[in-house]
C-alpha cells in the first residue's frame, strides 16, 4: 500500500481503463492510469511513481547526507541535517 502523504482517506489503484483528468497531489502534474485516488473522491491523486517514492534516498549532488521525502506539501526531498533541497 502506497503512503497517503498525510492525506486522511485511504487510496486505491485505478487501472488503465479509466479515464483521469486531474493533477497529481505531489508534483502537480496531470495523471494518467495507473494512478492512486482518494476512496472517498475527494479529488486527491497521485501518479503510481510518485506514490512509490521512496522515503528517503541517497543522491550523487547531495553526497554528504541522505536526503528525506517531506510528508506534507511541498513533497519534496530535503536534507534534515542541512536543509538543502
């Protein structure tokens, strides 16, 4: 199961024969199937990636410390010991 990024609802899967046109909660950018979608209808989606994210990642420009997916907008990586982004 996916995380919620701190959304109250649960999410479900939506396979590739529906049709979406809405904007992902975490990036913003419009989603396609598949996708997550709040099971109360809420308007709240999230692409399949961007759902997967994982929590935290070592990345090559950010050598020094791992960096954190933030839980709550925007949901973005950032070091928690220096604040880079």
């Amino acid at each position: 199961e996916p995380l919620n990024y701190g959304h109250r609802h649960p999410l479900l899967l939506l396979n590739e024969d529906q049709l979406i046109v809405a904007r992902c909660s975490r990036c913003g950018e419009e989603v396609s199937t598949p996708c997550f979608s709040c099971a109360q209808n809420c308007g709240f989606y999230l692409h399949k990636v961007c759902a997967e994210a994982p929590l935290e990642l070592n990345h090559p420009f950010h050598h020094n410390h791992p960096l954190v997916l933030m839980q709550n907008a925007p949901y973005i990586y950032i070091c928690t010991f220096c604040g880079q982004i």
